[in-house]
DNA sequence: GTGGTCTAGACCACC
DNA sequence: GTGGTCTAGACCACA
C-alpha cells in the first residue's frame, strides 16, 4: 500500500485521493468494510483528525456510507463506483490533452511520446 | 491574452505557468524584450513583488534573462525554449501515468481511451 | 551567535551563508528542529520575510526540511551535508584561485603565499 | 584581454577590478599611457559614463594618473604598485584561510584540497 | 526608468 | 502556532 504523503500539499487531500484510488481500484471492494479511524490514521502515521476530515470528504462524494454504530463501509453500488472510475479517468485525459495541446503537440506527437514513455515505465 | 487567475492555487505558480506558454507558443520571441516587471504586473493586476517572483523562476529555468538595468528579455537559445518545452511536456505524461495507474488503468486500456477520446475532440 | 549584517550585501544572501555554515559547524545538528521563522527573523533583527527566504533558499539546497505545519528541521542525511561543505569549499578554492591569477601569480608563487600565510596563522 | 562583465555586479566595479588587475600583472607597466576613456569604453562595449567612474575610482586609489590636458597614466611608482599587489593577494589569501576554516578544514586539509584544484585547472 | 531588496502587515490552510 | 502567500509601499544602485 502506498501511503506516501508529500508536504507540498495538504494531507488530508492527499489521504482523499489516495483511498479514492483503493477504493476504485479494487482494493476496497463494493459493500466492503472500512478499518476504523484510528486503525487507519496509524497506518497512514497520520493524525486521526486529518484522517477523519479525509473519509468525511469521501462520504459527501457517496464512495463511503457511514453506519451509525458499525463504522464504515463502501458503497455497495458497484455501478456508481465504476462510473466515477470512468468519470475521473476521462476529466484526467481532458485536462491531460489540453495542456499537451497549448504546448504545440499534435494528435501524433502526443501518441508517440506517451507509448515512449509508457515503455521506459515498464522497466 | 490569458491571465486568468484562480485562486485555487499561488499566484505566481500560475503566472510562471502563463508565460512559460506565452514563451513556448511564440507570443514572445526568442530573442525579444520583456515589458518591465511593473508594466505586466499591472496587466495582470498583480502586486508587482509577486510578478518579480514569477520572473525569477523563469529566470532560473534559463528561458529568461535579465539586464540589471534595461530591462528583461527572452533567451535567444532557440534549443534552451525546446528543452523546456519537452521537460514540461514530459512532466505532464509523468503525471498524467501516475494518476492513471492509480485508478487501476493499465498501459493498453490507457492507450485504447486516449486513442478514443483524441478523435472526438478531432471532430 | 553571529547575526552580523552588512549593509554591502543583500541579507538573505547573508542569512543563507550563515545558517548554513551553523548547519556546517554543528550548531544545528542533523535531524535537529529549527525554530521558527518569526523566531529565527526576531533574533536576527530582520523582517520575517526575508529569514523565510533565506530559508527557502536553504531548503533547495537539501539542508532543511519543511513539514507544513510543524516547523523545519534540518535534513538528517549526513551525506548531505558533507556534500555542501564540499561544494561551498570548491567554490571558495575556485574564487581564490580565479582572483590570484588575475593579479599575476603562478600556481607555484600561490602555493607558496599560502603555505607561509598558513603557518603564520598558527602561531 | 578579458572584459567579460557579468550582469550579477555593477558593472564599474567589474571594470575597476580588471583593470586593477591589468596594471599589477603589468598589461600597462608603470608610467606608461592608458588609451582614452572614450577607446577604452569601446573596446569593453560600456556606456563611456561608466568607464569614466571606474578610472576615476583606480585614481583615488593612486594607481591612475590624470594629467589636465593629455590623458591619464599609470603611476610611475612602481613599488607602489608591487606593494598594492602583495597586499591585496595577502588579503585574498586571510581571507580565503578565515572561510576555509570556518567550514572545519584544517591546514592539511586546505592544502591538499587547494593543490589538487590547481592541478584540475592546469588541464 | 530598470531590476533588486526590504519592511510591515495581513490572510490563509493546516494540524 | 506553523509555514506560505500576497499586497502596498518604500528605497537603492545602476545606466
């Protein structure tokens, strides 16, 4: 599991994209339960509080339901999963191909480099 | 011309941002004059101590060069303004992999939706 | 504890060269936590601003280590450090050498001046 | 002959110093006639007004003489000019040995460091 | 007029 | 309380 924390940015956003990732990534299956607060905040060698604010964030964007006495769990609707998955992979290549394009790089430039780079990763 | 800032992230960070592209697309020329720091600072309405900021990053990134006393001006290094723009470039793949692969996207499925959706922003 | 501006150079320059040379001598020791800027910017008579950016300067450099929130510390990595006590003493080797031979002295003439300045010095 | 001037400095400061130098490794022996402001200016591609204040600062130093009518000289004292070489060379060098240590090197140390440097630049 | 530096004072997000 | 950013306004050396 990753859980590396830059301190260019704030935290608590960092742990916010981080359990998305899990979350839409399979790690943390539909339905699924969540550890506690604590027993992530430990994990994360983060304070529970910014713990906390990350998984509320989380709830108001419907991944994660809050069950009044048994902790948490993620959301069972595999569909609303999957499509923010999709959603968000999109607004990634959205933005991606702008920038790429203000910087002079047409439709060919962007393919070859990205297949250039994507290989050089693989090693 | 741009100059439109939010307030989502420092100011100058976007103003670095800007004229980096300003650089790269041509609208100043290699070679070319800068206006005074006072006069962009005024075109962007900013406090001229933070368009000085922006100046100096660029300064540092080598596109840029400073008279002490008659002003700034792009670098006439035509190959120094093409190395930028492929380590900028480049960043933006990085970056752009980075979060891909988190959302559980791998190299061909990354492949297949860029392919896809650079065709219909051809449309 | 030196803090002795002058008003011939620029005092962050000055702030930097000092601190670092704290960081050199062991005034701060490696891993050990900084005081803060509004500290470290009353102790040496100077508005606050410019100690964060001598600081800021430091920190690119690799000595120091900023955790948003909970102040800096300096970098525990005593390769680091010996790495700029290297440079910063090329750089001085490389300065003195570049002004004696501007005034006309031969290698073997320099070695010579400063073997006998060296041991004068040890009395 | 050098003139290579660097926009980190005033500009006359750098003159004053090359020109300092020139005279003590004896580029203009004592007595002999320094070339026009206005030549001089040109040849160091400079505002003839900032040649004209280096000269006169090499005049209050004494070494620059100025005759009403028909130029200026080099002062014909030449131990005066020796003995302003070995003061400014042992300057440099206190100097040099009071940085050096500071960082924590020892005479050994300087020496051996100082003397593999000279040898990197004899290449 | 140009860039460079500095101060004073303020606000912000974060923990 | 911490660092980070920004504004406003000032002064300086230089050409």
């Amino acid at each position: 599991m990753p859980w590396d924390l830059k301190p260019d940015r704030p935290i608590y956003v960092q742990l916010v994209e981080q359990i998305e990732q899990m979350i839409l990534s399979g790690v943390f299956p539909p339905g699924s339960k969540l550890p506690s607060v604590r027993d992530l905040a430990k994990e994360a060698s983060v304070n529970p509080n910014t713990m906390q604010r990350a998984l509320s964030e989380l709830e108001e964007e419907g991944l994660i339901i809050t069950h009044r006495t048994s902790g948490r769990s993620i959301t069972e609707d595999a569909g609303m999963i999957e499509k923010a998955r999709i959603r968000i992979a999109r607004n990634h290549v959205d933005e991606f191909l702008e920038k790429m394009q203000k910087l002079g790089f047409d439709r060919k430039e962007i393919l070859s480099l990205i297949t250039e780079m994507i290989q050089e990763v693989e090693k």
